[in-house]
C-alpha cells in the first residue's frame, strides 16, 4: 500500500504534462539565448540588405501554446496544464512564403494563470506540483541537455478561401514531422501577424506519453496547440 500512495503522489506531480516543459518561473532575457546550431538567420539578414521583404519575429507578442490533457481512470488524480512560449524567435520571407523560427524549451512556462483561465481548466496545481512537473518534463522527457530547441520550417503558402495554408516543418527531440497548417494572416508594412491550431501527437517525435498503474493515470499522447506569431520588417539601413 505505501508504494501504490507513492506511485499516486509522484504521478500527481507529473501526469499532467508529460509532453510539456516548464513552470512559472521567469524565462531568461532573450537576448542572451542564441540561435541553434545552423540557424539560418544570417541569410535572411543578407536578403533583407538586397532588399527582399523580410520580417523578424517579435517574441514579446508572440504567443504558442499546448494544452496538455490527463486521461486514465485515475485522471481526476492528475491535472491538465497548459504550456507556453513567450521566446519564439526566427524570420519570415513574406514574398517566398517561407519562414524559420525556433523555440528555446528552457524558456517555456507552464500553468499562467491567465491562460489556464482561458482554457477553462477544472483543476489547480500547487507550486510544487508544476515545480516536480518541470523537472520530469526538462530532463526526463524533453531531454533539452541533448535537445534544446524546438525547430519550426514554413516552406510554402497556399491561399484558401478562409484564409491561408502553410506547409510546416516542426522538429522537436530529434525528429521532424510535416503538417498542412490552416492559418490567419495579416500583413501590413509594419507587420506580419498569422495565427492558428494545430493538433499533434507526442508519439510522432518519439516522445513515449507518461503513464503508470498500467495506465490508469496516463498522460494523452495528442495535444492541442495555438499559435500567434507576430513580426516586423528587418531595418536593412545601414
């Protein structure tokens, strides 16, 4: 019995958000965080002096976040949380239609309290609980000591009658999957704005969904993320 109301204790901890990243602390200023490996920023700023149309993305009003839902018999146990970056950086070319942005994880929140309002969420987790799921969901899961950034790659735009659809590439713990992405997009001289829903799986980048109690408390593999990216135009001036 004393191991079973443990298993129950840690999986209060972390069933939450196997999938997810990390707690409410505050993020790190971004301009210490630099570009992952072969980052292609460089180019965008040579086509940006050649007079190519290219925005950068504003992490400060940008937005990306997952909703990450219990599930099992012992689900009410547990809690959904949602995760959330505030750090996403990278450029768009707006006349070629292609984008790369990435996502540095150590950077991610979870559980703000405005955003779990938004969702609606029928739980609250303790401090404790979202610390115990940050440290599970950073080394344990994530692995961001190997795997320290989630890559984003728009290589194409379609026009729809609703709005658009972009091709996306999304690399996250070593693998990369593609998606068709149905988007909003505004675009000024001053700014770039698309945003839009996506639904995946853990499952699709390797990532095995936390489970325990031979499933009875588990984590869903799919979840639910929205997004809203917001850019400005590079100043090529000299």
């Amino acid at each position: 019995m004393l191991r079973v109301g443990y298993a129950i204790a840690l999986v209060m901890l972390v069933a939450g958000c196997a999938p997810a990243m990390r707690t409410t602390a505050p993020a790190p200023t971004l301009a210490t965080r630099s570009a992952p490996d072969g980052f292609p920023g460089r180019r965008y700023e040579e086509a940006a002096a050649r007079g190519k149309s290219i925005y950068r993305v504003d992490p400060e009003r940008s937005l990306v976040s997952i909703l990450v839902r219990r599930g099992g018999s012992l689900a009410h146990l547990g809690h959904d949380h949602v995760v959330a970056s505030r750090g996403v950086q990278g450029y768009v070319a707006r006349d070629e239609g292609t984008a790369d942005l990435f996502v540095p994880l150590a950077d991610l929140s979870v559980d703000e309290p405005a955003l779990r309002a938004e969702s609606r969420l029928d739980t609250q987790p303790t401090e404790s609980d979202i610390a115990g799921t940050r440290s599970n969901m950073l080394d344990k899961v994530l692995e961001t000591q190997r795997f320290p950034f989630a890559l984003i790659h728009i290589s194409s735009r379609e026009k729809t009658p609703t709005g658009s659809r972009l091709g996306v590439a999304i690399t996250l713990h070593g693998v990369s999957r593609s998606f068709d992405v149905p988007v909003h997009m505004e675009t000024s001289p001053d700014e770039m704005s698309v945003a839009g829903t996506l639904e995946l799986k853990q499952s699709d980048f390797g990532i095995v969904p936390f489970s325990i109690l031979g499933g009875a408390m588990q984590v869903q593999d799919r979840l639910s993320l929205r997004f809203t990216i917001r850019a400005r135009p590079v100043d090529a001036r000299p």
